[in-house]
C-alpha cells in the first residue's frame, strides 16, 4: 500500500494507473481493499479514520457466551462481529460445541468466509448483502415451521455497539426473543497528515467509503483539519461499498459517485475503475 507521498509505479495500461484512491477503513482491514485497486494500478492512500476496539461492557456478550446452546439462529453482519465474537468465547473459555446446536445467518460473502474459517458454515446468506436482505429471507422461513424462525426461537446478535436497529425489530416483530451483544466498537483516530496535504493540494482522484462510521469521521477528519468538506468532496470521485453506506453520505449532504454492484471490496475497487475511466473519456 502506497503512502501518501508515494509515487509508485504503475502499469500505464491498467484502469487505475495514474490515478490515487483513498481507503478509510481501519489499518487491519485496509488490505482487503488496496490489493484490488492497487491490481487494477491505483495509487492506494491509506487514510484509516477509525478503529475497532472492545466493547465499555463485556456483560451481554459473555452472558450469551455461557448459554449458547439455547440459541437457534446465531447472526452475524460483519468480519468484525464474527473474529470478535469468536475471540471472546476464546478468551473466557466458552464452549464453541455448544454452537452446533444454532444455525448461523450472515451478511455479505466477506462475513461468509470468515465465519468458514472458525469451522463453521452459514445456513442462510442473503442475496441483498444487507440487514433487508435477512429480514426478507427471515420472512420467507417464517412461513416454514421448523426450520425458519419465529414465535419461540432464540436469535443472538453480536454485532457493534452502534448499529441499524432494523433487523433487530424485524425479527422481535416475527416473534423471536433477540439478544444482543455487542463485540464491538468504533472510535476515531488520528488522520494521517501527509493524506491531508495531498487533500489540500488537490491531488486525490478518488475517496473510497465502507461504512457509515468511515463517513462520518473522515468528514470530521476534514473539518480538524480547516479543510471544507463539501468543496473537497465535490474534488473527488465518492465511491461507495452498497446502499446503506450510500445513504450515510446522502444524510450529511454528499451523493455518491459510485456504488459497487454487490457490497464486496472487488467489486468497490472495479465500479471505481469503471467509473473513472468514464470520466477521463
């Protein structure tokens, strides 16, 4: 991954090449966004405006931990909630056999894979990689007695602190009894400055944005640093990871250039592609 006062070199036939793209996701995560646009020969700035860190209280989570074998559906909405969960159980010594008797529900084919790599295969993934997504497959299951879920079935969600609360409501309004647990949590850190001055300078093609936390504090990192978020913003192709992430940006006044097709990070970095080799035509 390129800093920001790197220059370097790049395959000139490749869509990306010449042009430097912004990542705001945490440093961990960064990487599984820079290696497609960096393939595709972007000039990757990494510019993490936030961080996962633990949840205040560990209570909900380690109370679930202990029963987990009441659970019937066990969902999980990000990478993140998925490593954390199965950290903790790690940590306190929970019973990771009691998770046979639950069935998993996750969004995207990230939270998929990462899920598969703790052994475990999910028994229900939305096509609309998002909380709707769930709820209409959750819906449709419902009407199948046994195997869906409804009045009487236990759902635990460990998820972030700070979440859509419309899954959750979906599912109490099917009956279920829902617990969540948080795993985690978002704070703010320290923008980069050297990505500050390129912002400055004017040369940055592109922004690329993941979640509606990465958003809202890449717009705060803005404002610390004397730069005016709408007239930056309007400098740069905005490109988006999916609809919930689009509207983020809608609610604090900014439209999104680019949305990619299906909420993956290659499909981001190709719909950036696509759209800026639009523009240079």
């Amino acid at each position: 991954m390129a800093s920001a006062s790197a220059d370097p070199k790049r395959d000139s036939g490749a869509p990306l090449s010449g042009r430097s793209v912004i990542v705001t996701r945490t440093r961990e995560q960064a990487a599984e966004l820079a290696e497609p646009l960096e393939a595709l020969g972007a000039e990757v700035l990494a510019f993490p405006v936030i961080e996962v860190v633990d949840p205040e209280d560990w209570a909900p989570v380690d109370a679930a931990i202990e029963h987990l074998a009441d659970y019937d559906w066990i969902v999980l909405t990000s990478a993140n909630a998925v490593e954390r969960f199965f950290e903790r159980i790690r940590e306190i010594g929970g019973d990771r056999h009691a998770l046979a008797a639950a069935r998993f529900a996750v969004v995207g084919s990230a939270t998929a894979a990462r899920l598969r790599s703790h052994g475990f295969e999910p028994a229900l993934i939305p096509a609309d990689f998002r909380a709707e997504g769930l709820i209409e497959e959750f819906e449709r299951l419902a009407l199948d007695e046994g195997i869906g879920a409804g009045e009487g079935w236990r759902v635990l969600v460990p998820r972030a602190l700070e979440a859509r609360e419309i899954l959750l409501d979906a599912l109490r309004d099917l009956g279920c009894a829902v617990d969540v647990a948080p795993v985690y949590r978002t704070i703010a850190v320290a923008p980069d400055p050297a990505v500050l001055e390129r912002l400055r300078a004017g040369t940055v093609d592109a922004v690329t944005f993941t979640s509606g936390s990465t958003v809202r504090n890449f717009v705060t990192a803005l404002q610390g640093a004397g730069l005016d978020p709408a007239e930056t913003m309007d400098r740069l192709v905005v490109a988006s990871i999916g609809p919930v992430t689009t509207a983020s940006l809608r609610k604090r006044g900014y439209d999104a250039d680019v949305e990619a097709s299906e909420s993956t990070m290659s499909a981001l970095a190709n719909a950036l592609a696509r759209a800026l080799a639009t523009s240079a035509d």
